[in-house]
C-alpha cells in the first residue's frame, strides 16, 4: 500500500459501515411491515415524527428516496418518466423521481414501501402539499396536512395556537389511522431521545472547528441520515454518540478530512447528490476543506425552541422555525454565525434549480455576507437530482477562479 493509500484509508470514517448496517435493517423492518403488523407511514423530512415513533409507525421519508436517486445515478431517468406522465421538468427533482418510481417500484431499493399513511408539513416548501396528494391519491391512503405560518422575524402568540391545536389535530389522525391511542409518557421519552440525538448531531458538526477539520460537510452529507430517518430512537443517540468519539479521536490525532487543509468553506442549499465525490474532490485537491454547511446544521439549529421535557407543547415552535421557514435576513445572519464559528474564509452557494425557497434568496444572502464578512463567494449552479442541469466544465472553472481569488487573499 503506497503511503497516498495508507493517508486515505486513515481517513475514511469507521462509524460509516455501522450506518449503512442501520440502514438497511431500517428498509427491511418498512418493506416488512405488513408481514410483521405495522403501519408505514410517508412524511415529508421537515414534518414531526416524534409522535409516529411513539406510536410504532415507520416513518418513510420520500426526500431521502430522491436523494438516494441523486446518488444513485438515476435521476434523470427517473425525472424524463415523470415529464412524459406530464409533469413540468420545472418541479422539483426529488418530487418528479419518486412520483415516477411509484407505479413500477422503480430507484435503488425497488420502490419505497407502500403506505398507510401520509403525513405533510410545509415547513420546508410548497412542492409537498401537491406532490403528497398525488401519493396519497395514488396509494388511496389518507393524508394529514400540518400547515405553519412562514416565520420572517419572530413567532407569534396567533402562530403558536395555530400550530399547537393542528399538532392536536395530527395526533388525533394518526390515532384514527392505526386503530391505537398515543401514549403520552412515551412521546414524552421519544422527545428526549430526539432532542438528545439532535444535540449529539450538532456535537459531530461542531468538531470542525479544529484545524484540520476531522470531517467535511460532504461526510456530513452522508451521516445525516439518522437524525431525519431515526429521530427520537436510542439507535439514533447510540450511533452519533459513536460517531462523535471517533471524531474527537481523529481531532486528538490531527487527521483531517482534507489532508493539507489551507481554505475552509461554507456550503449553502442542497448537496448535488450524484456528483459529491466529484465536488468533494474538485475541493480537496485545492486543499479547500467544507467545514460545515447550512443544510445538516438545520436539523439542529431549532433546538433552542424545544423543551424536552415539555415537548409537545413545544413541537409548534421547533417545526415552525427551522431554516427554510424564516426570512432572507434570518438566513443571513445564520448563515453569517456559521462563517464566524467555523472559521470560513469563503462561501459556496449551490444555487439549486429544484428547491426554490431554498435559492430564491440566495443571491441577497450573498450580498449581505459580501458586504458585512468580506469574505469571497461562489455561485455554483446545479441541481440536487437531475444531471441534465450541471454543467461539469462550468463548474470547474468557477471554482478554479474562485479557489485563485482565496490563493490571492492568503498572500
């Protein structure tokens, strides 16, 4: 093994084959349900699903099933099936994909498993209010719709009612669908567990404010998975407490994701699913390191609205307040908190053709960190699942300009 072989197997993350192994046992305990008695249930990656632990439903997540196309390579298949169903190629990719992977089980685990019951909140956009009555429609299941208030600054006293009394409401409907009434001292436990896990998750993120960074915002991409998939189990907890020692161990050890890390970035949107580790590379060969990056800090950045000991009177806040829900300036200034915590010295922004809320603002986002960091940016402009909107030779070329104008602050 040549000593460039023996620096990347140092590298690689251990903990990753133990996700993969939750994983799957996750995909086979859902595609089992019906054999086993248990409900599925379809929610959207946003959406509360402390109280379907509770009530042993399987939570399924369509988004992490576009994801899994994106990575999978199989996007653009999947998204031309959808557009000759008649859906526009202007929707949303992870939408399109698996609207198109229904009717014939089609993606990377055969189709998701079918559905009992599906659950959507658009905290997170107003793609999945129609894409989730298309399933329902499909599958002839019922759906709960969980609406909140777009949060610009604050979170009103009017917000908080509305928000709680449709959390009643939503509890009430899973009660319906699974024929079984919610315990309370449960999801008060499987809150706990959530808050725990989420704490742990920022922990993780948190050690990339040594130098070096002991993981990247693209490992992030990756073990995000069980803070969306598995919130609020203690395999959650267990899994991000192991993670976290391997990286203070990795930190106490000086290994760093990057092996000669001289610039630290800031990745903004989705990632580009099917071209990660090209990115990740591009990247790293310029010994530019993404240290952190606004899309897995959001699956935290809410904690400070939960109570986990009170946890259902504080759900509405928690799942209203989260980063796709808030006001450009909002979004600026967290994003501007992360390039002063991390260390950032630039910020890349993917702006990214399927998810409006998340780009629409982008560009103002960019010039306030301009304007009050002083740090350089770049717009890279792409798609999370559909390779026909990436554009590899443009692309490379703004890094490169990019990475130059880093090379020439540094002296």
């Amino acid at each position: 093994m040549t000593e460039i072989d023996e620096g990347k197997e140092r590298r690689k993350i251990k903990a990753a084959k133990k996700m993969k192994e939750i994983m799957t046992a996750y995909y086979i305990d859902a595609k089992t349900a019906e054999q086993t008695g248990k409900k599925v249930a379809w929610i959207t990656s946003g959406g509360p699903v402390e109280p379907l632990i509770a009530m042993d439903i399987i939570p399924v997540y369509p988004e992490n099933h576009g994801a899994m196309i994106g990575a999978s390579k199989m996007g653009v298949d999947l998204c031309e099936k959808a557009e000759s169903m008649g859906y526009s190629s202007d929707l949303c990719s992870y939408a399109r994909s698996d609207i198109a992977c229904a009717p014939v089980n089609g993606g990377p685990i055969g189709g998701l498993p079918r559905p009992d019951m599906l659950v959507c909140c658009n905290n997170i956009c107003g793609t999945v209010l129609k894409w989730y009555e298309i399933q329902a429609r499909f599958f002839k299941v019922p759906l709960f719709i969980l609406d909140t208030p777009f949060c610009h600054t604050g979170f009103s006293a009017e917000a908080q009612r509305y928000v709680q009394g449709q959390i009643e409401e939503y509890i009430a409907f899973l009660e319906e669908a699974s024929g079984k009434q919610l315990d309370h001292d449960r999801l008060q436990k499987v809150g706990r567990l959530s808050v725990e896990g989420q704490r742990l998750w920022q922990a993780v993120l948190d050690t990339a404010m040594n130098r070096p960074a002991p993981l990247s915002a693209f490992d992030a991409f990756f073990h995000l998975a069980l803070i969306v998939t598995l919130r609020g189990t203690q395999q959650a907890v267990d899994y991000y407490k192991m993670l976290l020692t391997e990286m203070q161990e990795r930190v106490a050890s000086g290994i760093g994701a990057v092996p000669n890390e001289k610039y630290r970035l800031l990745w903004d949107n989705l990632p580009v699913w099917f071209r990660t580790k090209w990115l990740s590379e591009k990247f790293a060969a310029q010994d530019a390191c993404l240290v952190a990056d606004s899309y897995t800090s959001a699956w935290c950045g809410s904690l400070k609205y939960v109570d986990e000991h009170n946890f259902l009177e504080t759900m509405a806040e928690c799942y209203t307040r989260i980063y796709l829900n808030i006001g450009v300036d909002e979004m600026a200034r967290q994003v501007m908190e992360m390039v002063e915590k991390y260390g950032a010295e630039g910020l890349v922004m993917h702006s990214n053709r399927s998810c409006k809320p998340y780009s629409l603002g982008q560009y103002d986002i960019q010039r306030i960190v301009r304007e009050k960091m002083g740090i350089p940016t770049v717009m890279i402009e792409a798609d999370m699942v559909d390779e026909r909107s990436f554009s590899e030779g443009q692309i490379e070329t703004r890094i490169e300009a990019f990475i130059e104008l880093l090379k020439e602050r540094k002296g």
